[in-house]
C-alpha cells in the first residue's frame, strides 16, 4: 500500500525498491505488482516465488546478484528467481561473483549503474 501510494502522490517519480537477503526476498515478491515499479534490486535473494506473471503495463528490471558459495541462501535458488522472471518476460541482469553471503563492491556499482539509467 506505500507503494501505491507513493504512486498516487507523485504519479512521476521512478520507483525502486530492493534489499540483501530477506529484504531481497520480499522484495522479489513485488514482481507482478499492479503498480508500476521501475526496479528491483535484489541482492543475494531468498525463492520466495513459485511463479511470477508479467503485468501487463510495465514491468521492473530486475537486478540480482548471489555468491555462488553463499551458505545462507543458495546460490541455486537466485538462478531459479532469475528463470522464472527471464520466462516471464522481465528484464534481468544477473551478478555471479565469488563469495559469500555479501554485497560486493561490483553488485552496489551495478545496481547504481542501472538506477542512473547507465544501461
């Protein structure tokens, strides 16, 4: 409902919205929201989504990046997220690295890049 409103109230501005881990993951389940969302940004996300429909205005770009030795949330899990929505048509930009469960400097310089509209 913030969301919604925020759209309301300023029926221009650009939103986004993202997190690390669980942030991330709840985040991704604003994917199919019928208000218009510009990007998610999703680092190191959970599965939370057992399918996702595309909505039929405009959908987010989506960006996620995971540690492939993250022992928190699996790696596999943000590759199943990125099919999921790459099947439904969204927009995806997916930042393997080396690693944990952290943000790396190349993720945050990504996620900026994408929010400046440098890609």
């Amino acid at each position: 409902s913030l969301i919604a409103y925020i759209h309301r109230e300023y029926s221009h501005a650009e939103i986004s919205v993202g997190g690390f881990s669980q942030g991330a993951s709840m985040s991704s389940m604003l994917a199919d929201s019928a208000t218009p969302i510009n990007h998610l940004i999703l680092f190191s996300p959970g599965l939370f989504l057992e399918e996702v429909v595309k909505p039929p205005s405009t959908a987010p770009v989506v960006y996620i990046s995971h540690g492939r030795q993250d022992d928190i949330l699996l790696f596999s899990n943000a590759q199943k997220l990125k099919l999921l929505l790459s099947n439904a048509g969204y927009e995806v930009k997916f930042t393997a690295f080396e690693g944990g469960h952290t943000i790396p400097a190349v993720a945050l310089d990504e996620a900026k890049h994408l929010l400046d509209g440098d890609e």
